[in-house]
C-alpha cells in the first residue's frame, strides 16, 4: 500500500500542526482584509456594543432589586424590565449584525484566497507538481481554506467579543466588591490552570486524531480508486483489514481526544458553580451587611458570566491556532515559484501576399509565423533540433547524456528503449516543461528559450499515453485542443482520428455528456478522443507518446491512415512500445540509460543486427 504520508486531506501534512511563522502569517491574512477596513471598523464598534450590553445589562440587576423590587415600585419596576429588554435586544442585534458583516467578509476573502492559489497553481512547473501529491495540495482547498473560512467567519469576532466581555465583567466586578473578586481571581487561576493542562492534551490528541483521519481517508480513496485491481486478485480480505487496523487507531485517537475535549466544559462548569457558591457565602455577609442586595445579586450575575469567555477563548485559539497554520500552508504554495519563462518570440497567424511577403492577421488563415521582437515574422515549419542536450530532473542525477538529433519538417523521428531510458523526457523537453542544464534545443532556428512557453506548446500537439477526458460533453473534450474550433471542425477532427464512428453510436452523439474521466468509454475509446483533440489543435508539430498503446491491433489499424492523415506534412515524434508503428519513421533512435545508442530507419537498423535487432525480433525485452 502507499505511504501513508502521500495520502491527502488530514495526512501528515494536511493536519493540525502549530504555525511556524504566527506573526508573518497574520499579517500576510490581515492583507486580504484591508479593503474591508470600513466593515471591519463597523464590526468591532458593534462588537464592543454587543459587550457593553451584555456587561450592562447584568449591571442592571442592582437598581432593579434596591429601587423598584425592595421598595414595592411595581410601575417603576415594569419600566425597568422594559429597558434591561431593550438593554439585551440590542445586544443580541449587535451580535446578528457583526454575524453576518463577518460572514461576508470572510467569505469574500477565502473566495478570493481560492482563486489566487488556483490561479498561482497555473503557473507553476511540472516539477512542483512532482514533487507534491494530488491530496496533498487538494488539502489546501479542502482543510486548509475552509479552517481559514471557520476562523474568520466566527473565531475572530468571538475572541474579541469574549475578550471585551471578560474585561468589562472584572471591571464591573471591581467596582461591585474589590474584596469578593478577589476570590473571584483565585478561583480563575485555578481555572485557567485547568483549561491549560486540558487544552494542551486535547490539542496534542486532536492532532493525534487529525493523522489518523488522514489515514483512513487516504487509504479509502486508495481502495476505490483501486477497485479493479482489489478486485483481480481477490485482495478484498487484505484491503477490509487493512481499513480495520487504521480505523482502530483512528477510534483510539479520537476517544482520547474527545474525552478531554469533552471534559473541558464539566470541569470549568463545576469550577465556576464552587465560585458562585464561596460568592454566594462570602457576598452575602458583605453585601446584606452593606444593605445592598441588588449589588449581590449583580455580582452573582457576574461570578455565573466571568468563567464562560475563558472557555470559549480557550476553545476559539485551537482554530485560530488550525486556521493560522492552513493558511502558512496556502502561503507557502502561492509563494512556490512560478514557471520562468524569459521568452520574447511570439506564434502569430499570418498571411501571405503574391509576392510570398507574410503579414501578421487577425482572423484564422491555417498559417502560423514566429513573431520576433523586431517584427521579423518566420515561418513555423517544425524543424527541431538536439544539440549535445544534458538533462536530469535532480541537476545530481543526469538522465540524457550529450543528446543529439535532428527533425527536419515532416519527419517521422520514433524512439524506442527500455522505461526509463529518457524517451519522454525527451518529448518533455520540446514542450520545455522542464529546463535542460546543458546544450540547446532549438526550433525553426530559435533556441526554444528565447520562445514564449505559450507560443511554444501551442505548436505542439500531444497525445500522452495516459489519457484524461474532462467533465462536459464530447465535442468539449475534442475542442479542448483548440477552444474556439466550430463544430464542423470538432468532426473533422473526430474523422481524421478515426472516432467519428463510435461517437454517432453514443446516446447523444457529440453532445453526450462524459464525467469520471469518460469511464462509460473504452480505454480505445477514450485515447481516440485523445487524439481527435491533438488533430483539432492542428499543430505543426506533433507528439505521440504510446498513443496507440491503450488500443487493440484491429482498432489501431483502423486508426491508422486517420494517424498517418493526421501526421502528413508535420514533424511527429514517436515513442512506441509496438515496434509496428514506427516501421515507417525517417529515423529511429534506440535510446539505452539517456543515451542514443543506435539510429537509423528501419532496415539499416536491422542490417546492424544491434538492440534495435534483438527488441525487434523479441531477443530482448521492450518494457
């Protein structure tokens, strides 16, 4: 089975974990809402209201009972009622009203959060995305944004509202009976004690449960993405005790984690009834004495309140804690560099006048051109070409050593070797997903640096082994290779590719709807779409990595002057496992550990009786 650490949402890396940078990290947030100044401004103003009235309204209690209860002043004391109701009527709007400011705030933010990292997840190389999993940067928009989300939404307003709370209880409190509240302060130590030895386990076991949800999640994903091989070789045994064991130790980590979360309130609960009864015994000698029984019963009112916003700040900083570290995580991805690209040549449509003179157009003319800096248009013909090429994913570890070849417009240039000898790596670096540290590559007499990476790939069409159909209709996956391509010529390309037939036998024909990844298709299928998309780009230079390696012998051949079609007048790369299909390339380089070994057609190739001989006549293994 996988890692478990490459599993994704609530893993390793995507669970609870402190902050390692607090202060950089509040302020890079704190950025995102400074066009909310006005709205952040109205909500503490109404936050402090909120406060005021809840503190206020307790106060009322003491004029209530000395001036209108114990007096007989029912008249007196109706008005009162009415006032203390207007008192907690307002507080209780204050609240709603910050509610639903910070709602939109947060939202706004976290929309506009999500759509930066999205954005910035553009741009990035492939190299990123190899040396980060699926889940674990799915995590980013999933745990992380969404604590990010929680703690704005309700974890700010309500530390500041506790805060203010708690603070202008203790001044009430002060102003009631110094002495009395000083007991108070004796009980709150022992209850701040009780919150940190609590809080810190809970929050050691939470991050305990977060791992093992990680795992469970991780390893479930695995298994059903996996059900057919599960299935094949009968592991279904395995596969359910393997979900047993981690879901155990998920349950174990969550019991410890929700019985001291659990314990939390009942602790602080029974600390604070103590409180109330010593108030209770203690007040009533000084207040009764003092004749001033409202006071008492404020001060009661005070001691039940005082405790509730050190439990509720305390259980607020594990999400601000939670929220602070998601969003370093989203920081550290938007702050990943992105791809450079120093390219200064642009692909432009062109025309051509009697005089053979090309212009830059506006419209779709067929033809395309390299745009210099100085206007100089040149003709895109596909001529690539290797020049002593060195190249290793790690700059440690080289995997093409001094490559070399050549592509002249409209040739068939196949490779063929064991995996990992650097046939797609090859292919990768035309389209200058990763950059070489050594010699050059250049096209149509440009050094493909000096060519904007979007220019670039849009001259390329490529047809990957491992196909991938988005959600949407037929017709959408095929225009995918050029989105502005009409109908007309979505079928046309379908035609070229051989996929027009099995297309009009579907139930909606070009406008049936395909989701998981076209599943209700063939693996053949699927891999002709591919390929209609790769002839709906129409590129000069084309790119088939195994593209005929998902498709059975009878469906490759009559697929085959579709391709061949498709192929005529571009410059094609091939990387085939079936030796058949590159019988007809102008050269064919037999590629050993990231070097050229032999190269040559397919008869002098034979003639030199060498690697390519012996895969050929099945002496040696073509993996």
């Amino acid at each position: 089975m996988a890692d478990q650490k490459r599993h994704g949402p609530g893993g390793p890396r995507g669970g609870f974990r402190k902050p390692k940078d607090m202060r950089g990290t509040l302020k890079k947030l704190l950025a995102y809402l400074a066009g909310y100044k006005a709205l952040l401004t109205l909500v503490v103003l109404l936050l402090i209201l909120s406060s005021a009235c809840t503190v206020g309204g307790s106060y009322l209690i003491r004029p209530l009972i000395n001036d209108y209860i114990l007096p007989g002043d029912f008249p007196g004391l109706a008005k009162m009622l009415v006032v203390m109701g207007l008192v907690y009527a307002a507080g209780a709007a204050c609240s709603f009203g910050y509610a639903r400011i910070m709602v939109h705030v947060s939202q706004n933010t976290v929309a506009r959060i999500r759509e930066e990292l999205f954005d910035h997840m553009q741009r990035l190389p492939l190299s990123y995305f190899d040396a980060h999993t699926h889940g674990e940067l799915m995590s980013r928009y999933t745990n992380d944004i969404e604590t990010v989300s929680e703690a704005l939404n309700n974890s700010f307003g309500s530390i500041v509202s506790c805060t203010l709370t708690f603070t202008g209880t203790i001044a009430m409190m002060i102003v009631l009976s110094p002495a009395l509240t000083l007991i108070t302060f004796a009980m709150l130590a022992v209850m701040l004690l009780v919150v940190r030895v609590i809080g810190g386990r809970s929050r050691r076991y939470f991050a305990a449960q977060q791992k093992e949800l990680g795992a469970v999640n991780g390893y479930i994903e695995e298994m059903i993405e996996g059900q057919k091989v599960i299935k094949v070789f009968n592991h279904e045994k395995a596969a359910k005790e393997g979900f047993y064991l981690r879901n155990e130790a998920y349950r174990q980590a969550a019991v410890q984690a929700q019985a001291y979360a659990g314990a939390m309130m009942p602790a602080m609960g029974n600390l604070n009834y103590i409180n109330y009864a010593i108030a209770c015994c203690v007040g009533g000698l000084l207040f009764i004495h003092g004749g001033d029984l409202g006071g008492l019963a404020a001060f009661l009112q005070y001691t039940r309140q005082v405790a509730q916003p050190i439990t509720q700040i305390s259980q607020q900083m594990n999400v601000i804690l939670s929220a602070v570290a998601g969003a370093e995580r989203i920081f550290e991805v938007m702050e990943a560099q992105p791809e450079a690209d120093q390219g200064h040549v642009r692909l432009v449509r062109v025309t051509e006048n009697r005089e053979g003179v090309l212009a830059q157009a506006d419209y779709d003319t067929g033809a395309w051109a390299w745009k210099k800096p100085d206007g100089e248009l040149v003709p895109l013909r596909g001529d690539v070409r290797f020049d002593h090429v060195v190249f290793g994913y790690d700059p440690r570890k080289t995997v093409l050593h001094d490559v070399s070849l050549f592509a002249k417009p409209g040739q068939k240039i196949a490779f063929v070797g064991s995996t990992g000898a650097g046939k797609t790596t090859i292919t990768s670096l035309i389209n200058r997903f990763y950059e070489i540290q050594g010699g050059s590559i250049v096209y149509d007499g440009i050094d493909i640096k000096d060519i904007e990476k979007d220019s670039l790939r849009r001259s390329l069409g490529v047809v990957l082994q491992d196909t991938h159909l988005f959600t949407g209709t037929v017709a959408d996956n095929i225009r995918y290779g050029r989105l502005d391509a009409t109908s007309e010529e979505v079928q046309a390309a379908a035609r070229l590719a051989g996929a027009d037939s099995f297309i009009r036998h579907l139930p909606q024909g070009y406008e049936t709807v395909l989701s998981g990844d076209g599943g209700s298709l063939s693996q053949g299928e699927r891999q002709l779409l591919n390929i209609a998309r790769a002839a709906c780009a129409n590129p000069p230079v084309l790119i088939l990595d195994e593209a005929t390696s998902s498709i059975d012998t009878r469906t490759e051949r009559l697929i085959e002057k579709g391709m061949d079609r498709l192929m005529a007048g571009r410059t094609v790369f091939v990387i085939a496992h079936r030796l058949s299909t590159v019988r007809n390339a102008k050269a064919i380089m037999v590629l050993e550990q990231g070097e050229i070994i032999e190269r040559g057609d397919h008869d002098d190739l034979l003639q030199q009786k060498g690697r390519y001989y012996q895969l050929y006549t099945g002496q040696a293994e073509l993996a």
